[in-house]
C-alpha cells in the first residue's frame, strides 16, 4: 500500500511540473513573438529612413545613377594590364 501511495504522490508532482513547463514554455514563446514583432518593426522603420534618406540624396545629387570620373586608380588599370601581359611572356617548365 505504501508503494501506491509514493507513485501517486509522484505521479501528481510529475503532472504539477509538466504544467509549470508547459506555461514556462508558452510564456517564452509569447516573448519572443513580441520581441521578434518589435525587430521587425524596428527592421521596416530603419528600411523607411534608409529609402528617405537614400531618396534626398538623389534629389540633391541631380542624378539617380552614379558617376564615375578618372582618379588615381585609372592609371592601375593600365598598369596591371601591362603586368598581365609581361606575365604571359615567361613559360613554366
């Protein structure tokens, strides 16, 4: 009779501590879909102000496309072709 009475006590403990797990696990869920709603928003207002700000820079520019104009790394270009080119010359045996 004794041995009834222990697995019933554990029985009841083992209910009692599947339901506090089971709310523990509901709780963390409800948190996380609120925390993951705030990142979106979040995500969608940081998209907003990068749309803004990437729109007021193409009124103020004049341009929508970019320009690009000969600087100092134009040269590099020549050179490497020159490079690739005196490469070609040596053979590997």
């Amino acid at each position: 009779m004794d041995a009834k009475q222990i697995l019933f006590a554990k029985l009841e403990r083992k209910e009692l501590l599947t339901k506090h797990l089971c709310t523990i696990i509901e709780q963390n869920e409800m948190r996380k879909a609120q925390k993951l709603s705030e990142l979106m928003a979040k995500l969608e207002t940081d998209a907003r102000h990068v749309q803004l700000t990437s729109a007021d820079s193409k009124q103020v520019a004049g341009s929508s496309e970019p320009t690009l104009s000969p600087g100092k790394d134009s040269g590099d270009v020549a050179n490497n072709n020159n490079f690739i080119g005196e490469a070609a010359k040596f053979s590997y045996t």
